[in-house]
C-alpha cells in the first residue's frame, strides 16, 4: 500500500516538524511540506495530529498479559515473589493456563498495539508459527538469546554461549535482598555481563557494580511500575549515566496494563524526563536490539508509525500524557494494524470491530473471535475486571 500522509508534527530527535510523510514498499521513501498524492498512493489528511515512531516494548512476556496483580508485595526478590504466587492449580492460573496458548500470545499482542507499540522483545519460549505469522498484531524481536535468570529456565551460562554475538536477555538484580545484589557480581564471574548484555529489572546494584555495568557496555530494561508493586525499590536509573537504558511493561501479572500506563509512571517517578523516556521506547531499544531502521522518523526507515490525537509541545510530552483512545493510526511496515473509524472507512478496511476505552476502532486480525475465546476461558467477569478488559472490548 502507497500511502500519503499529509499535515503531520513530528520530531527527529530533536527539532520539530510539520510536514507530510510519503510511505511505499513498508518505508518512508520522502519527507517534506505540500508533497502531491502520486498515481496510486491514497492520502490522508492527517491535520492537527502527531506522528511518533512505533514505539518498542523492550520487556513484555506476552503469554501472561491475561493475569491481574497478584500476590501480595512487598516481596524480598523475584524468586520470592515467584514462590509465593505460582500454584496452577488455584484461580485464576488455573483459568489463564487453559486458555490457549495463541489465544494469550495474541492478547499480548493486542495489549502492546492498543499501546503504540508496534514491536515487542517477548522474554520466554518462542513459538515461531504465531509471533512470526504476518497476521500477528505486532512485530516481535526473532534475533536474540534469552534465560529466565540464574535460578529460572536453561543453563545460564550454556545459552549465553550458544546466542552467539546476539543480544541476550536475562532477569538480573530483580530484588532488594542481599542476593539479589550478588547477581551483578556472579554475572562477572561467568563471563555474562558483555556489550551484548541487556539485563532485566537491575535494581540491586551498588556503586561499585554501576562502574562494571558501565565498563561493560551491557543494557538494562527499566519497569518502574513493576518494580514498584512487588519491591516498593526501582533500578536508580539516574546513577546509571553512560548505560543505556530501555523501557518496559513485565506483563500485566506484575506491571503496567499498556505501555503507554509506563511511560506515565516512570516519569512520575522523577528519575527521568519525558524526552528521556520517549527515547527509551524508541532510538534506545532500537539500537541495543540492532534495530537499525525503526525507532525513528526519517527517509528509509521502516514505515512504523503512530499518529495521535494528542497536545503537547514535543513527542515525549503528547507520549507521557496519551491514552490507547488517542491512537488515531497505527502502521506496521506502513499496512494498518489500528485505525479511527473515518481512516478505516478511507482506506477500505472495514467497520470499527472494537472499543479502546468507549471509542470505536478498527483494529487488524478477527478481536472479536479472540475475545469471545478469552471470555469462554476466563469468564465475562474476570475479563471484564481485567486492566486490558476494560480498555479494549468488542464492538
């Protein structure tokens, strides 16, 4: 699809825009003010909005986006955390368990579209046939190496080796016990804390960790909400000045219900400003995941896009007030996975099959049979209690 999007603010980083953005072959092919719709190229007049990156969720286990909160923080460590709430056979894992397993991976998907997002680094197994299929909501991270942490999942160390020079993710430091504050060091005694490195959580590291993390060049994935719930600590971010420095949602079990609920409360935390967190989910994770290409708006790059019915005087400032209402355009590789009703109608899509917080969308794939297969699972109630149930429903 050739399309023209006319009468856009942008930001590349630095100076605003206004102007038009011409996509075609799933790139942005030309940039510029009162470009003229071409042969075959649909355009929309898009006045009065703005037009962000698609954002990149850097941490989200996508299959346990249909659980709530549970447990009962404040915990001492992830491991604590885990032992105190993982019984399968109680509600409601027993009901989620069931459910499945694409039924939850498109949830999870669904859940970071309504957010902006438009690609995801998912941190357990990975079931190629559903993430990679091109129907799926998002685009999902294939290239990297992954271990739950040093306690969960495969052979740490085994993994690290066979990913190779890819980016390897690993819940580190995810605590505030004095264990947790051993992890750093333990990742240094087995040779794991690389350029390549990207740990997950980091809240328990000590002055003299931060200087190794920084001589390292390894990453870290900040999800302050998550953190906050079950440790009532958060990675201190602003000590970490040279590491770069992502955001993400955990999954709804333990964090944020959308992405967009994240970047809100990481900067009520105070620990970073709205530019700063508008580039943890956009320019940073690009370039830890190597994700040339996205992340950014400029002639060549990859046509992900999300354009907003937001004010605010830069991107990072519509971002940190928006809402999954606001989306008013979401474009992956420049074909619509989510769009408002008259958007939908011009670029023949079809009627509005959802509501995203009372105001009807289109969004791709079938929502409503996903839907109805989640409420069979879980039951009306428990779906409609939901954080993301009572965002997103079926028109």
């Amino acid at each position: 699809m050739k399309l023209l999007l006319k009468h856009l603010a942008w930001s590349d980083g630095g100076d605003e825009r206004v102007g038009d953005l011409r996509l075609a072959g799933g790139r942005i092919v030309a940039s510029g003010r009162g470009l003229k719709p071409g042969r075959r190229e649909r355009s929309l007049d898009l006045r009065g909005s703005r037009v962000v990156p698609g954002l990149i969720n850097a941490h989200d286990h996508l299959s346990l986006n249909l659980l709530p909160h549970l447990g009962d923080p404040p915990y001492d460590s992830l491991y604590h955390f885990a032992e105190a709430v993982y019984d399968p056979q109680r509600s409601p894992i027993r009901e989620v368990l069931a459910t499945s397993p694409t039924a939850r991976l498109w949830w999870g998907g669904y859940k970071n579209l309504i957010s902006g997002v438009t690609t995801v680094v998912h941190h357990d197994p990975f079931p190629r046939r559903v993430l990679l299929a091109p129907e799926f909501p998002v685009r999902v991270l294939r290239r990297y190496g992954w271990t739950h942490s040093l306690k969960f999942g495969e052979d740490p160390v085994a993994s690290f080796r066979a990913s190779g020079e890819l980016p390897f993710l690993i819940h580190a430091a995810e605590g505030v016990d004095e264990a947790s504050y051993r992890e750093l060091d333990r990742l240094l005694e087995l040779g794991m804390l690389r350029d390549r490195t990207v740990l997950i959580h980091g809240i328990a590291i000590s002055a003299s960790q931060r200087r190794a993390l920084l001589a390292s060049g390894a990453s870290l994935v900040w999800c302050p909400a998550s953190n906050l719930r079950l440790y009532g600590e958060t990675a201190r971010i602003q000590e970490l000045e040279g590491v770069r420095i992502a955001l993400g949602t955990d999954s709804t079990l333990t964090g944020s219900a959308t992405l967009l609920d994240e970047m809100r409360e990481a900067h009520e935390t105070g620990l970073a400003t709205k530019q700063e967190i508008f580039a943890m989910v956009t320019s940073v994770p690009a370039a830890i995941f190597g994700l040339q290409n996205r992340g950014r708006i400029s002639e060549g790059c990859a046509a992900d896009l999300v354009v907003l019915a937001a004010e605010g005087s830069s991107s990072g400032d519509v971002l940190c007030r928006a809402k999954p209402r606001d989306l008013v355009l979401v474009l992956i590789g420049g074909r619509p996975r989510l769009a408002r009703p008259e958007l939908a109608d011009a670029l023949g899509l079809g009627a509005p099959n959802v509501r995203l917080e009372n105001s009807p969308r289109w969004l791709c794939g079938r929502p409503g049979e996903q839907l109805r297969t989640i409420e069979q699972a879980i039951g009306a109630e428990a779906l409609g209690q939901h954080p993301l149930g009572r965002i997103l429903q079926a028109l």
